[in-house]
C-alpha cells in the first residue's frame, strides 16, 4: 500500500500542483484529486460532456466556470435549474451583491432585497427581467420544446459571458426539466393568458434521449443533484449505453434516501452508469470544490 502523502505547500504554487499533492493525501482531499483525474480524461477524450447544475451556482460567482466551459468545447449537454438560468440573465443586464447571512431578512424586504444566504438582489432587478422576458418570448401558434424556448432567448442575451448566450453561439442545447419552478416559467405563463405561446413539457426527453443513444462514450460531472440530475440519469437509462465516466459534486449524504446525495455507484444498479465507469462523488461546496477541479484539469490540457 502507499503511504500517505504529506501536503508541502510552496509560494506561487498552481492549482494542479496542489490537487496533483492532494493526490497521496486522505478523505476529500484525495477524491477532489481523482475528480480531476477522471474530469481531465473526459475532457481530454472522445466522450458527449454532460454538465449538471443546480443550486444557487450563478448567484454564488460560478457563471464565468460555466460559461468558459461551454465557449472552450467542454460542454456538449446542459441541464440545470431554472432559477440558475434566472440569475443568469439577470447578470447580463445587472449583478448580484455581496451580503451577510446574518442579515435582518424582514429589514431586508423593507427596502426590496431578496437573500440568497450571503448574496443579495434587487427588487428592480427583477422588474427588469420581466420586462425583457415579456419583450422577447416568442409567439407561437406551434408548441415549441423548452430547449427550443431556451435557445430562442440565449439568441437575444448580448452578454457574451451569459451562460445562455454562450449556450447559443456554441450550439450547445440547454435543458431545464423543471422550467416551470422559476421565474422564466412564471413569465412564460403570464405572456401566454394574452399571447399565443405553448412549450411542450415532454419535447426535450426525445431530444436528450436521442443524444443518449447516439453517444457512444458519455461523461457526466453532476454539481448538486435533484432534477437537473435524475433528469440525466434517467434519459440514459431507456439507451442501450450508460455512462463511462460520472463525477458528483454534493453536500448530501446518502442516509436519507435523497437524489442529491445518492451514490453513483447506485446509479450501476440501474444501469444509468457502466459497471466498468470510473467515478467519484467529491462531498463539499461546490463553490470550492467546482473551480478547482475545473482549475486543475484545463491547466493539464494547456500543458
């Protein structure tokens, strides 16, 4: 057996140097290392990229990770949130703001902010989202899919760094299986009482089915869980393949029955993930734990 690790850290040393140490070392440390193993394999070779998102990523700063990650070829599939889609396009036109957990959330609703635990936005900011949401939905006599709806507003964000627009001039299809919790689905309803618009609920399972069945190696980096994640899972599963390479992202443990924190090695029992895949589930902030995998594995590829 190998012997444990002891971390040196040196002045200017670089993230790949750091998770390349983290590698001899213990507990998260050593499963951080081996994500960015398999994530630099994934990148590196001939797999579909899928990324799952979900949780307050883009209001907590990891819009630009994505985005990169969409504009430098390293997304080919995205399922996230529809919340995270909101803030996106918010930040194409304002920002988010630092804030305080501690906060005094009714003094807080008096002034017209919202808190995302230690991230604060503006009442305004979402005024002027549905206005812009009213100004470019579609009208559509046809039911349109809601990756299709996604692509049409990716289409008329000119933020260049918006996860969406990157989406768009990439051709990167964007999939939110849960569009109606948010507030482009709230939006989305209001436009249609006095406009013709019909987005078809069930037209994007086809689509990543589809993609499913035609990736002959598929990789998966899940940050979070919850639908964005089973909504991926599940469409391999009704393919003849699954996925070959998988790596989780999570705070949750698998105790208490959850999706987010399920293991992926359950995941073989269902035949979503190859018996033969290499995967790792990395427990952490995904703020923290995103940026550095992400971090070590494009400095490889640089290299």
């Amino acid at each position: 057996m190998d012997a444990v690790h002891q971390l040196k850290i040196e002045p200017g040393m670089s993230i790949d140097a750091l998770v390349r140490g983290w590698s001899q070392c213990g507990f998260g440390a050593r499963r951080l290392a081996q994500a960015a193993d398999i994530y630099e394999r994934m990148l590196s070779g001939d797999f579909t990229k899928f990324l799952t998102l979900s949780g307050a990523m883009v209001p907590a700063g990891m819009r630009h990770v994505v985005s990169d990650l969409i504009r430098g070829g390293h997304v080919d599939v995205l399922v996230t949130t529809g919340a995270n889609l909101v803030h996106d396009i918010i930040e194409s036109y304002s920002c988010h703001t630092l804030g305080c957990a501690e906060s005094n959330d009714s003094s807080l609703r008096t002034i017209g902010v919202s808190r995302i635990y230690d991230v604060f936005i503006r009442d305004e900011d979402f005024v002027a989202f549905e206005e812009l949401m009213q100004s470019i939905f579609p009208e559509s006599a046809e039911s349109i899919s809601g990756r299709q709806l996604l692509n049409i507003l990716g289409s008329r964000i000119s933020d260049e760094r918006s996860i969406l627009r990157s989406a768009y001039d990439m051709e990167v299809p964007v999939f939110c299986p849960a569009l109606p919790d948010s507030m482009i689905g709230l939006q989305a309803w209001m436009f249609s009482q006095t406009k013709k618009l019909s987005v078809d609920a069930f037209a994007d399972i086809r689509e990543i089915v589809d993609i499913c069945y035609n990736s002959e190696r598929a990789g998966v980096v899940i940050v979070g869980g919850g639908v964005p994640k089973n909504f991926t899972l599940q469409s391999m599963l009704v393919t003849p393949n699954s996925f070959d390479l998988a790596i989780q992202l999570t705070t949750d443990t698998p105790e208490n029955g959850g999706l987010s924190g399920a293991t992926l090695s359950e995941a073989i029992s269902w035949g979503k993930i190859s018996e033969s895949a290499s995967y790792v589930t990395v427990y952490g902030d995904a703020t923290i734990t995103l940026p550095l995998m992400v971090g070590a594995a494009l400095e490889r590829l640089k290299k």
